[in-house]
C-alpha cells in the first residue's frame, strides 16, 4: 500500500510542436505533428490513467492548442486536459469564454498553463509580458468568481457581464500552472496561480527555486503547488535505459541541434539559460545526478533531461522528489507513445495518483482512475 506521503499528479505530454520522433534531431514522417499521431498519445494516456496532460503551444511548428485541446474532449474519458494559454493571444473576455466553453464541455477536466512569452514578431520586456499575464489572469477571475468584469489595467479596459463566460468549476475555476524564473515571473505566480511547474535541475538547484517561491508566496498570504516537468527512460535494466538514451542522440548534429534550441519564442529566457548550465555541470555521460541525463536538452530549447533507469529506480527519484514537496510531474518521452506505455507498465502502479483539482476542491472527487489492460508490477 502506498503512504499518502506520495501522493502526487502524474502527467503525461501531447507532442503537438512537432516534438516527437525516435531519434532527436530526425522528423520521420510518422512522427511528425498530426492530429491522428498527437491524438493517439492522448487517448493511450487516458487509458492508462494519467491524470493530466500538458498540449504546449508554439508557433513555428505543430498545431493550435485551444482547437487541439477542444477536440480531445470528445476522444477522453477521464484525463483532465492542460492547454498552454499564451497571454495576449485573445482577448482575455473572449478567452474567459473558450475556457468556460471547454470546461463545460470536459465537466471540470481543465487545468491551464499559464504562458508570458512574446507574441510572434513581438519583443515586449519581460516585465510588461508578465504585467500583461496578471491582467489576463485578474480578468479571468473575475469573469470566474464576479457578476461582472470591472478591470482598467495597462493592456486591457473592460466592464462586461459574466453570465456567459462562468465555468464548470465554480470554485475558483480551473487550475493555473505556471513555469517561469525570472523575478516578475515568480511574482505573478505567488500571487495568483495555483501550481509552479519548473524544469529538471539538481534538487538543490530545485530546492532553491520553491523556497524562494515559497517565501514570495507567502507575502501575499497564499501558498502554491509544485510540479516538475521532465523527460523519462524506464526499461527493465539500467543499461538498456542508458542504451535507449544514446539512441535517441545517436544521429543529433551539432548544428541541428542549435537550430532547434534557437528557434523557439523563449530560447533566451532565464530558464533556458539555467538548462544550459545544467548540461554544463554534468559528467560525460551526460549525467548531472543520479538517473537525472542532461544529453536530451542538446536538442531541446526548454525542459531538458530525462531521469533514466529501472522501474525502482524511477520511483526512487520520484519519489526524492515528493519529499522536496514536489506534488505534480509532466512527464514525457522519445517516441511520446512508445514511453508512454513502458512508464505505465513498469512505474504508474505503483504511484498513488492523484487529481490536483479534486485535491484543492476545484471540482468533485471521482472514483479512482482504473488502467486499462494494466496491473502493478510483481
């Protein structure tokens, strides 16, 4: 039996950025960007019982995520849906209404990951993307909680009725996730979202960023959940996990490589920068910790590296990451269905899975997520 000490929210990634492929750096036709691929994925999460699953956003490449979410809707049975919202692409009364439209449809299976980075073509400072964030996100409280919308702001000058844009939640609406390091980013956070996704790094470096969050959140008499996003390898033996990894890199060229850190709308954040000075740290396998492989974020612009090894050493790791207080993992890997599946035969068992909104009280618990086809390891 699991102790509710780890208890946690296992997610999984909808490669809709034209972020899948078996060897990084290759886009084989099979793996490119589809609804057909994406949804898939999608579908084999819900089966096996993740209870979530992050669609991200890009411009450049993939698919919309607001109409790739919608659709999903009607494929899932009991996955929540986590679509990445880049502040300032709607206005936010006419968002309110996507949302509240989606969380109607879904009954209450909506998170949203909050999202400060430019606009394409656009180059606003740091500190007046995320000052227009705040205001996308006071709007769409008050939109959620208010009768009406009364907000002048900086970007944005609204009084409008909110009897159509009310969602399913009725508790404060759906969950915010958000990522971000610099110090307007933390700010927004710790006043106003609900969970503070960061990308792998050593767990001191982790340590670090929640206490800071910690004590910010604080000055606003709040506190905020943690999540983790990160890549995984699980195989029956170490060495065939590491073997797995070097595959996937085996046909990456440096050049390729930069090209695809590069291109994205936020390849200069801090955040970026931190993930490079990871890889810098680590040996020359790759590894910066135990199980923790950096190799991946040379063809990666965000999250990147992978925890890399058996079934029991998986759930140490996460595990490690529990007792840091860290309740929710976004977890992905190279081909997104094919790792999918092993973390779910081998590692999903036996973790006590859990909604972060049933949790908080944002909608209803329901009865416990069943895999399908699946029973815990032996």
């Amino acid at each position: 039996m699991n102790s509710s000490k780890y208890q946690s929210e296992i997610a999984w990634f909808a490669p809709i950025c034209n972020g899948d492929t078996d060897r990084l750096g290759k886009m084989p036709d099979r793996y490119r960007s589809s609804w057909a691929n994406a949804s898939a994925i999608v579908k084999r999460a819900d089966d096996h019982g993740f209870r979530n699953i992050l669609c991200p956003s890009s411009y450049q490449v993939g698919q919309d995520t607001w109409t790739f979410a919608s659709a999903c809707a009607a494929i899932t049975k009991q996955i929540s849906l986590l679509p990445a919202v880049r502040c300032g692409e709607q206005h936010p009364a006419m968002l309110a209404r996507s949302v509240a439209t989606l969380d109607h449809i879904l009954e209450g299976r909506l998170t949203l990951n909050i999202i400060s980075s430019n606009q394409p073509g656009e180059d606003l400072p740091s500190t007046d993307r995320y000052q227009r964030s705040r205001e996308v996100i006071e709007i769409l409280k008050q939109a959620w909680t208010q009768d009406e919308i009364d907000f002048q702001g900086q970007f944005y000058n609204l009084k409008l009725g909110t009897e159509p844009v009310k969602p399913y939640q009725q508790n404060g609406g759906p969950l915010l996730y958000f990522g971000g390091y610099s110090p307007p980013g933390v700010e927004l956070c710790a006043q106003h979202c609900d969970v503070y996704l960061m990308w792998p790094e050593t767990q001191d470096r982790l340590a670090q960023l929640m206490s800071n969050m910690n004590q910010k959140a604080s000055e606003y008499d709040r506190k905020v959940k943690y999540g983790l996003r990160v890549h995984v390898i699980v195989r029956e033996t170490e060495a065939e996990a590491i073997e797995w990894s070097r595959l996937i890199m085996s046909e990456l060229e440096a050049e390729t490589g930069r090209e695809i850190r590069e291109r994205a709308l936020d390849a200069k954040s801090y955040g970026v920068s931190r993930q490079a000075e990871m890889r810098e740290a680590s040996d020359r396998e790759g590894f910066v910790e135990d199980q923790l492989w950096t190799g991946i974020g040379r063809a990666r612009s965000g999250c990147g590296a992978a925890i890399v090894g058996t079934p029991d050493q998986i759930i140490s790791k996460l595990r490690s990451y529990m007792d840091m207080g860290i309740e929710a993992f976004i977890l992905s890997g190279y081909p997104h269905l094919d790792e999918c599946d092993y973390f779910a035969r081998y590692v999903l068992p036996e973790l006590e899975n859990i909604s972060l909104a049933e949790q908080l009280g944002r909608r209803p618990i329901d009865t416990p997520l069943t895999p399908l086809g699946l029973a815990p390891r032996m």
